[in-house]
C-alpha cells in the first residue's frame, strides 16, 4: 500500500475520533444534570455569601444596639440625677425662704426688745467730714443693668478656661451634678 493511502487512512480515524470525542463532550457538557449542578453550586455559593453578609449586619446592629442601650442607660441615669437636683435646689430655696421669713418675723420682735444703749456723743459730731464737693461725672437717670448671662454658656465659658465642676458650682451657685451634667451636655453640643 503507497504511502499516501496510508497517511489518508490515519487522518480518517483520526477525524472519526475526534468526531465522537467532541459529540460526547459536548453532549455532557451540554446536558440537563451538569447545567444544573453549575447553577446549584452557583446558587449555594450565592446563598453562602448572603449568610455571611446578614450574620455580619446582625453582629453589627446587635453592637450598635448595645452601644445605643448603654447611652440611654446613662442619659436616664443623669435625668434622674438632675431631676433629684432640682428637687434638692428648690427645696433648700423654699427652705431658705421659710428660715428668711421666719428670721424677719423674729427679727422685728427681737429688734424691739433689744436696748438701745445711749450715745454720749453725736455721731455728727465725733468726726470731722471734708466738705462736698460736687460729683465729677453727671449721674444717668436709670440705671443699667447688665443682663445676666445664662447658666449655660457661663458654664461653657468656666469649663473651656479650664475650671473643675465643683469650682464651677461654687462660683455660679449651684450644685455640683448640675455643673458636671451641662459640661457633660456642652462637650455633645457643637460650639457655635
């Protein structure tokens, strides 16, 4: 047999083999269990990452939702606090006030009963006064009152030079707690 004969026998078989190797590839590749298997591992890989996503949203919100209770814990516990303040600041002014009625109503009494000791000389008379001269500058005819500022931003004010709550307190009059709760509120607040 010549050669080329040969030759041309071996493309054939080599063509029918080829023919039904790619007939049965794509014939696997192409039927209804492997398309399936792809999109189920599609999908399961899909849902895969959807649970890490959601457990993560949970694990966030959970932390989020903690951190949100505690600020409300302590929002409340300083409302409390405050309130009991004020409470305590407007009993002690009525107290006050009560002591300071009953001390002009015993005062008066007491006042009368007490002697009056006798001056043996005028008082007029004791010292000497320089005469009067008349006043330099001409007097308004109201006076001006400075309005007094608010709690608030004297409190700001104190804090930002650099006092302590209980200085604060003691120098604008009120108790300590209210002196640390504006701060506490000022530090949340934007300064204008």
């Amino acid at each position: 047999m010549p050669w080329p004969y040969l030759a041309a026998i071996c493309c054939l078989i080599l063509c029918v083999f080829t023919f039904f190797y790619c007939h049965f590839y794509i014939k696997r590749r192409t039927s209804r269990d492997s398309i399936l298997g792809e999109i189920q591992d599609e999908v399961d890989s899909i849902l895969f990452r959807i649970n890490e996503i959601t457990d993560r949203d949970i694990t966030l919100l959970e932390d989020r939702e903690k951190s949100l209770q505690a600020l409300l814990d302590d929002a409340d516990r300083r409302l409390k606090v405050y309130a009991r303040e004020l409470d305590r600041h407007e009993n002690s002014g009525k107290a006050y006030q009560a002591l300071g009625l009953r001390m002009q109503r015993n005062g008066k009494a007491a006042d009368s009963d007490l002697p009056v000791p006798p001056q043996t000389v005028p008082a007029a008379e004791a010292i000497p006064l320089p005469a009067a001269e008349p006043p330099r500058f001409a007097q308004a005819e109201k006076q001006i009152e400075a309005e007094p500022r608010p709690i608030g931003e004297q409190v700001r004010d104190l804090s930002l030079a650099g006092f302590s709550a209980p200085l604060i307190a003691s120098k604008l009059g009120i108790s300590i707690s209210e002196a640390e709760l504006a701060m506490a509120l000022l530090e949340r607040k934007p300064l204008e």
